[in-house]
C-alpha cells in the first residue's frame, strides 16, 4: 500500500497533479484511488489499511449499487416466508423510494450522510 504523488501535463500544456492510493486486495487485484488533497488521501489510506486487515474492504470498482442490494435483499425476504402484505409493502419501498432516489448509487459511496438525506 502506498499513498503517492502524480504529476502530469494535459494535452493543452497545463500541469497537473494528485494524490493515489495504491493497494492490493487479498484476491490480487491491484487497485487505486485519487484524491486533489494528500490530507484526503492520507485518511483513505487509513482506513483500507483497517477494512483490509478486517476482511471487510470491497474496492469501489467492485461494489454493487444500492438498488442491486435491494433487490438481492427482496429475494432474501422470499425465501423467509413472510406475509405476501409485508412482501408488498417492502417491494413498494424499494421501486418508488429507495431505487429512484438513491438506487444509482455504490454501497461503498453510501455514507451517514447519504442516508440521513434519503
């Protein structure tokens, strides 16, 4: 894992520059992540550090949306047996509210405060 510094020239001549966070995941996929603030990039670094050590990181590149969870969580509830009214009601949920508001989103993007605006 690295956090490093990436400079560059745009095809117009103007300088460029960045911070990435480079790392590997436990499958050996290599990934990174840019940031305009070393500040940024420091703090993200972080905390892969910490989700990878837990097992619990997923690369954005790899995340599903919301709305692909949703749906994964519908058939989780079918196969629960529940109430064809509680089934309904939670299918509702998902196609008018949460889909269209935030259903573009990764799960990896959703943040306390994504979900405080829904």
């Amino acid at each position: 894992m690295s956090v490093r510094k990436r400079k560059w020239t745009t095809a117009k001549g103007e300088e460029k520059e960045a911070w990435v966070v480079s790392y590997r995941t436990k499958d050996g996929k290599n990934h990174i992540e840019t940031y305009e603030r070393k500040k940024d990039a420091d703090a993200r670094h972080a905390e892969i550090k910490i989700d990878l050590k837990r097992g619990t990181h997923v690369a954005p590149s790899e995340s599903i949306t919301v709305a692909e969870a949703a749906k994964l969580w519908l058939q989780a509830c079918e196969g629960r047996k529940l109430e064809a009214a509680t089934l309904e009601q939670y299918e509702n949920h998902v196609r008018l509210h949460i889909t269209p508001l935030i259903g573009d989103l990764k799960l990896t993007e959703l943040s306390v405060a994504a979900v405080r605006g829904f």
